[in-house]
C-alpha cells in the first residue's frame, strides 16, 4: 500500500484544501473535514496511509 505525505493549505468551513509534498505538485486536493483529524490546522502535515490521514509528528 502507497504512503503519500500532505500539507493543511487552508480550511474553509467542512473541507480543508491538501497540497502533496512527497512529489512535486501545484494540484491542491480538495478532502472533506470529517475524514481529517480534529486537532489539524493551517500548516498541519498528515500522512494517507491505508485510506486514513494521520497528524505527522515532527
């Protein structure tokens, strides 16, 4: 199973917008709150891993 690595761009309202940062990308990937950690902010780094995002520790 892939691992791909993300950033917290913005926040607005139920939908935070990711910037991948494992691989060069301008694309943001628009991805519901719901299935984001409660505790992410702006500049917050998560990790996908088996179909789940997890708060990277850094």
């Amino acid at each position: 199973m892939e691992t791909w690595f993300y950033e917290v761009v913005s926040i607005d309202g139920d939908y935070a917008n990711l910037k991948r940062t494992d691989i060069e990308s301008d694309e943001l990937k628009l991805v519901a709150r719901a299935l984001l950690p409660a505790e992410i902010t702006e500049g917050s780094r998560l990790k996908y891993e088996m179909m789940s995002y997890t708060l990277e520790k850094y």
